[in-house]
C-alpha cells in the first residue's frame, strides 16, 4: 500500500487541526500507512521545515533505506556471486 503523508497547518481555519487527528485515526485504523506532520501556520500556506518533511518523505518511499546489517549482507553476497560466477576473474 502507497504510504501517505499528512502535513497540515495547525492555525488552519478552514480543515481544523482536530479534523487532522480524526482523518489520520481512521486512516490508521483502516491500515492506511500514515505520517502525520503539523506545522506553526495557517490554510494555504507552508514553511521551510514543511518543504523539508515532504522531501525526505518523498526520498523514504521512493528510496527506502535498509539497516546497514542488510545492506552489509546484501552487499557481500552480491560480490561473492560475482567472484563465483565470473570466470574471467583474476586467478593469481
């Protein structure tokens, strides 16, 4: 499931910022994967910190980052099949 990011103006006076908490609850209860920002500001507007979030947000999904023990693992086992299976390797 694509996850989803919630990023709302805690000042909003047009969608309520207990109407944040309520819409993310039931997203969450339905097994919607959602993270939830607030930000100091107000409808249709954004700060740099906002823009930030979105960013790294995008960059997570897009881009997941693995524990290093996985990607060590990952990586070693790549490279011993490479050497296992290369037949033009150098043989001293």
């Amino acid at each position: 499931m694509t996850p989803l990011l919630w990023a709302h103006g805690a000042y909003d006076n047009k969608v309520l910022f207990m109407q944040q908490a309520l819409g993310t609850q039931r997203l969450m209860k339905e097994g919607i994967d959602v993270t939830v920002r607030t930000y100091p500001c107000a409808h249709e507007s954004y700060n740099s910190q906002e823009i930030n979030d979105m960013a790294e947000f995008v960059d997570d999904v897009l881009f997941p980052k693995m524990p290093k023990q996985v990607a060590t693992a990952e990586f070693v086992a790549s490279v011993k099949y490479l050497f296992d299976h290369n037949t033009d390797q150098y043989n001293p």
